[in-house]
C-alpha cells in the first residue's frame, strides 16, 4: 500500500498553496466570470443543504468527534483558518483510521476482506478452474446470448418501424450496435443523454451490442448496476446527484474509504490484489480507479452499495436471458517493438545496423501490433490480436502455460474488482507524449504567436518518437498468455507471452471510438450507430482510424473513406465528393423503397431529400451535420456512400452484398440548446480534464446530446428500415433459389414426368 503519511503531506503542501477549496475542483477561482460565480454561489449553496449527500455538516472525523459545525468569529478570523481549508482538520483522524484497517491486525477492516477473499460462499469463483480459450469465434455463452436475444430486437424492431411482428421474419432483423466514444465525465455524461435519447426513440431496445471506450465504460458499468436499475433517466438523475464533488477531494473520497459499509467495498479489490500476489504492482492508476469508483458507484446516501455491483461477471443477470444489451468494455495494451528488435539486431562489434538488417528489423515492426486491444464482457476477457481469452470470473488470477495456477490453499484469486478496471479504461492521463499534444493542442494554439514561433512544426515533427513515451506508467494485472508464445499467432510479440503481467491502458490511446470489438467475426454486425464526443472531432478522425484496421484483418463491408472531411481538402472538392454520392444513394435508394411490399403507411409518404450535408451552424460548409449515415459493401470499395438526409442510403449497397452501415453522431452545438458549444473553449467543464460537474452542467450536456440525436433520428430509422428491406429481399432470393433447385432435382429425378414410386423411393 502507499505511504499514507505521503499522501496527507501532499494534502497539507496543496493546501498551503490555496486560500480555499477550489483548487480540488480543477479550476482556479480567477477564471470565473460574474455569471459563473453566480451559478457557483448558488450550487455552493445547494450543495449546503441538509439534503446534499456531501454537505458539511455530515461529516464526522473518525476518532475525533464530529467537526464543529459553529461558524467562525468574523470579527476575529484565526490566522490558521485564512490558509487551511476547515476540512484540513479532519485529515489526521481519517489517516489514522484507514492505516489502522488496512494493518491486517486482528479485528481490522483488511482481515476481514482477506477471510472473505478466501471464501467460496462469498467468492465463488476462486474454486471454478479456468484454462485459456485459443479460437477466433465466439466463446458458447455469447452465442447463447445472441439467439436468446433474438426474440427481444424483433418485438422491439416491429415497434420501432410500425410493424407487424408476425410479418418481421428472424433473420432479417438487423444487429445493431451502439458504442460511445471516450472523453472522461464528457463522455459518461453527454454518452447517457444520447442512450436516454435511443432509449426514448424505441431504438435502444432494437441493440444487440453496446461498446465503450474511457467514459463510455463507466457508463456501460453504472447502466448495469443495482444502482441504476437499467434506467438511462435515473443515470441521468444518479449523475446529478454525485459528480458536484471532485472524485480526489479529501473530506469526501477519504469519508467513503474510512466508513461503512462503502470501505469494504471500495478497498476489497486493492487487497486481494496486494495479498494475492505482494510483488503486484499497486499505482496511481489503481488509486484513481478506487476514487472514481467512490464517486460514480456509491448512490446517494452511501449506505445502498450492492457488492454484486463490483465483479463484470455479476452483469450476466441483466443480460443472461437476452433482456438487454452485451456490454464490451476495452482496454489496450502499448506494444513499442522497434527499439527492442535493434536492440537485438545490433553488430556486436560496431553497435550498428547494416542496411539489410535495418530492413528485417523494419518490417518485423511493422507486422506487429503497435497497440493490443483488450475487450471484457460479463462473459470472457479476450484479445482478438492474441486470439486468445479467458472467462471473466478468471480475469486477475494467475496462469501458468493456459491454466489456472491455485494458490497453496488450493483456491484461485477472486475476480478483479471494478474499481481497479475503471481506472484502466479511464487512465487517459498515461497516454504517450503525443497525445498528451494533441488535447491540449487547440488551447496552446490560441496563445499569441505561438503558431509564428516555429514550435508547433517542431513539436509535430517530434510525434513518432513522441508516440513511445508514457510519462505515467499504466496498470498491470497478470498476463493470462505467460508462456504461451508457442501455442499463439506467430507475430505476437516475445515480450508479451514472456511478461507476468499486462500494462493496461485507456483505449482512446488507439482509438477513441471502440469500432475495432465490433468488426470481430461472429457478431455480424449490420448497423454501427456511434455518438462521439472526442475533444476535437474535426483533427481526430477516428472513424477514418479503422480504414487500416479492416484492410489489415481483410474485413469485407466497411466504408472505406468514411469519417470527417479532412481540412486540407479544397470546399469545392469535398462538396462534389459529398453530392455525388448522394445523389446516387438517393436514386438507388428511391428503386429500392418502390419494391418494398410492406412498407408503412408513414414511410410510404416519405420522399427522400435532396438537401446538401447539414452544416455545423457557425461551421465550415462541407462540415458534418448532426447525423451522416455512409454504406459499405461486401467488395472493398474506395468509393463509400455518405449521407447526411438521404431517406435510405444504405440501400445504395443493394446491387452488391450487404455490407456495413454506419451511422455517426458528433456531439456539435445546437441552435436548440444555444448555452453550450462543445467546440468553443468557453466550456471548461467539457474538458476531458474536468472532474466536476454541476446539476445545471449535467442536463445541459444531457440535453445537447439529446437534441443532436433527435435531428436524426427519422433519419436513423429510415437507415435501419432500409437495412431491413435489403436483409428480407436477400433471404427471399435465397429461398427461392433453393425452390428452384429443389424442383430441378425433383424433375430430374423423373417423378415430375408421371414416375410412380414405392413408400421407399
């Protein structure tokens, strides 16, 4: 465990360097404006009510009393009091308390936790054998899954397009899929109000999968939690009530690691950690992970915590009977091969390489992955550049050569605790260098003649190298694929089946949007809606990110060239491109609507546009709109079909095999919500840096993301209607096919030409 003396001593020096608390919520007090400081006053004193779950007068220093609630002389103000936060007091009590039940004396909070850590009637798991699972498909309780969630998106599909269910065959409902994009509290925050938004129009019920990456993961994890109860609008109301407080703000954070029940819960994993394997690595990552946790998995009043709402595993009641959702949580892990392979290719005598091992050592590089992707579902944790994976009740445990390795008691670790995974998937802040740049990129932009000083083109010039450095290192668990090299592909690395352990990191570092899970053969996926809420949209185009992706794994049916125009595009030539797509999805789409037998009155009287691309209002005129829809086809095509108001443009792939549709939701402003501008830096609490939202922050940023979906929504539903016609057109080509083969085989047979046969013919 850490030094808990440290950490109060950095508390004091921070302190010290503030006349007040602001300094805990990330702001600093002279960037307000009057009308911030308005609003600041008046959540000061909401949040001094009796009713706030964080009001002064609830807390309590342990071993001290409680604090003293009699405001100061203001005639006489204490020295101490002008310099020291009044909470400082409190500090030492906690300290002391939280030594004192992590000292694994008897009767202490960690004895208990480690006697339970041991017990099978509270930890089932540590008595279930695990191996590794090497297979490219899917593991069984997935497939389970899918075929029990079948009836589900079918009622729901007949809901959303006003059909009948009895008409809707099997297999033509579409499998959608939504994933949200990182960005912190940004992305949990503006990420619920898009899902609340799905969830309102009839479509969230239609989803086979959702995906996450950073903050879209908490999200994933609070929306399966007894807490929330599988209710975006009471997320919404949960986010209120708890993001008013910096997650490192000490009278708090400390309150909830101190007292119970939340303790128990919060510190369990740490120490099953720690006890399981005392060479584990225990860092600021995994102390990140315990604050984020008790802050966004504690409900308000802190006595509700459900310690079946800390195992990933525990997910499978909300989903085991196809009722909801598969959530796919991600993680990464950094793979830097060069320096290592010329490390090795070196000539001993000279420390040089020659020009044909330069060459041998390039292309090795360049067959192996620069970033791993990790997923975890409540069923397997897997990694599909490994092909390999274990079931998620396992994730933590060691293994040796694909099995479980038990401990000397004969029992296995227990399953990692969420707490320590949500600092993984959240741990932006151990991007590398370059991506470090690249958030703060458009403010340093802003400074007078930073742009003429020469600077900018020398740091971008320095982004390779920049890419291999991670200033804080990432987390480790144990690396399930120790000495495994043998039995994986051949261009997994040497340093990652000779490893213990895995450094695991936010997959926003590879790309912000987690596309890549959703691609995975067997899912056969055929609509991608996805909500980004990325820093900066227009520089990042992470949809375009993917294009190497699925032409390095042969992946048939994306749209190649998808993404926000690049800038370094004329208007003009990215203004034809986008017309003449359209315009000949909007034709194709037109034939294909005018076949459809059993389409709905409404959609009958639906015509498709002719618009141009919706502009960002304020934007560029070649700018994304608030939905663009592009189709892929089953042939790789550098061609794709993008449409931002075209009725049904993925039925522009119907002349070829059906290929992917992709359907893109940017979090941009809205005339309809005129007090918030994502792209403006007048909204500091949008930062992906930012720990502390205000109520009126959550249902602005809730509202805007709701706003933006409602602008395309009908043209989200005329998208999937138009999968639908295309996937029942398909299936009644293929049934008539076999018809016909079946008769010719029945004629040539000669028993359609009169032929008379016994009961055995």
């Amino acid at each position: 465990m850490p030094d808990l003396t440290s950490v109060y001593e950095s508390f004091l020096i921070h302190a010290e360097s503030a006349n007040t608390t602001e300094a805990w919520f990330g702001r600093s007090k002279t960037i307000y404006s009057p009308n911030e400081q308005r609003k600041k006053k008046s959540y000061k004193e909401f949040m001094d009510t009796e009713d706030s779950e964080d009001s002064a007068s609830h807390l309590s220093i342990p071993g001290e009393g409680h604090a003293e609630s009699r405001p100061p002389d203001r005639h006489s103000p204490s020295p101490e009091s002008s310099i020291f936060p009044i909470w400082l007091k409190s500090l030492p009590g906690f300290i002391r308390k939280l030594q004192s039940e992590l000292s694994m004396a008897p009767g202490s909070l960690a004895e208990e936790l480690w006697r339970e850590a041991n017990d099978p009637e509270c930890n089932p798991e540590i008595i279930w054998d695990a191996h590794v699972r090497i297979s490219e498909e899917l593991c069984d309780e997935e497939e389970a899954f899918l075929r029990k969630r079948r009836p589900f998106t079918r009622a729901a599909l007949a809901r959303y397009l006003n059909l009948s269910e009895k008409d809707i065959h099997e297999d033509d409902v579409p499998t959608i899929a939504i994933c949200s994009s990182g960005g912190g509290l940004r992305a949990l925050v503006a990420g619920t109000g898009s899902y609340l938004a799905t969830k309102e129009d009839g479509l969230f019920d239609c989803v086979t999968y959702t995906a996450g990456v950073s903050g879209s993961c908490w999200l994933q994890a609070l929306y399966y939690s007894s807490i929330i109860g599988q209710s975006h609008a009471r997320l919404v109301q949960h986010l209120k009530n708890r993001l008013g407080t910096h997650i490192t703000f000490p009278p708090t954070a400390l309150s909830l690691l101190c007292s119970a029940p939340t303790n128990r819960y919060l510190l369990s994993g740490v120490l099953e950690k720690k006890r399981g394997d005392p060479k584990a690595d225990f860092g600021l990552v995994d102390i990140y992970g315990i604050l984020l946790a008790a802050r966004l998995m504690v409900p308000k009043g802190d006595l509700a915590v459900n310690e079946h709402d800390l195992k990933i595993s525990n997910q499978r009641r909300y989903i085991d009977a196809g009722q909801n959702p598969l959530p796919i949580y991600t993680a990464v892990r950094h793979e830097v091969p060069l320096d290592s392979e010329i490390a090795k290719a070196r000539d001993d005598k000279h420390q040089t390489l020659n020009e044909d091992a330069q060459k041998r050592v390039t292309e090795k590089a360049k067959q192996e992955s620069w970033f791993e992707w990790f997923e975890c579902t409540p069923y397997e944790f897997f990694s599909e550049d490994l092909g390999a994976g274990i079931p998620t009740y396992a994730l933590g445990r060691p293994f040796v050569n694909g099995r479980t390795q038990w401990r000397e008691n004969g029992l296995a670790l227990p399953e990692l605790r969420l707490p320590l995974l949500m600092g993984i998937w959240g741990s932006a802040f151990c991007a590398t260098l370059s991506h470090y740049w690249k958030e703060i990129r458009p403010i340093i932009k802003t400074l007078a003649g930073f742009s003429e000083s020469g600077l900018e083109a020398w740091i971008e010039s320095q982004d390779e190298e920049m890419g291999k450095v991670h200033p804080i290192d990432p987390a480790e668990i144990s690396n399930f694929v120790e000495g495994m090299g043998s039995r994986l592909r051949a261009n997994v690395p040497e340093t990652m089946t000779n490893s213990k352990t895995l450094e695991l990191m936010d997959a926003g570092m590879s790309n912000n949007l987690p596309i890549y899970p959703l691609l995975r053969p067997g899912r056969n996926v055929d609509v991608l809606i996805t909500f980004d809420v990325s820093a900066d949209i227009k520089q990042e185009n992470w949809i375009g990110v993917a294009d190497g992706y699925v032409k390095q794994r042969g992946i048939k049916g994306w749209p190649i060239g998808a993404g926000w125009p690049r800038e370094d595009k004329t208007i003009e030539q990215t203004t034809h491109e986008l017309e003449a797509a359209q315009a000949a999805s909007s034709a194709d789409a037109r034939a294909k609507l005018d076949k459809a037998k059993h389409a709905s009155a409404s959609n009958k009287q639906q015509t498709p546009e002719q618009t141009h691309i919706s502009p960002i209002p304020g934007g560029r005129s070649t700018d994304l709109g608030y939905c663009t829809v592009w189709v892929g086809a089953a042939e790789e095509s550098t061609s794709p079909l993008p449409s931002s108001s075209d009725s049904s443009s993925p039925s522009s792939s119907s002349s070829t095999p059906a290929g992917l549709t992709l359907v893109y939701f940017p979090l941009i402003c809205n005339p309809s919500v005129p007090t918030l501008d994502p792209q403006a830096p007048a909204p500091p609490f949008l930062s992906t840096w930012n720990f502390v939202y205000t109520p009126d922050e959550v249902d602005r940023c809730v509202a805007l993301a709701r706003a933006n979906f409602r602008e395309g929504a009908e043209q989200t539903r005329r998208a999937i209607r138009a999968v639908y016609e295309r996937k029942r057109g398909m299936r009644l080509t293929r049934e008539k096919r076999l018809r016909e083969e079946e008769e010719e085989r029945w004629r040539g047979s000669g028993r359609g030409r009169g032929h008379v046969g016994d009961a055995f013919s």
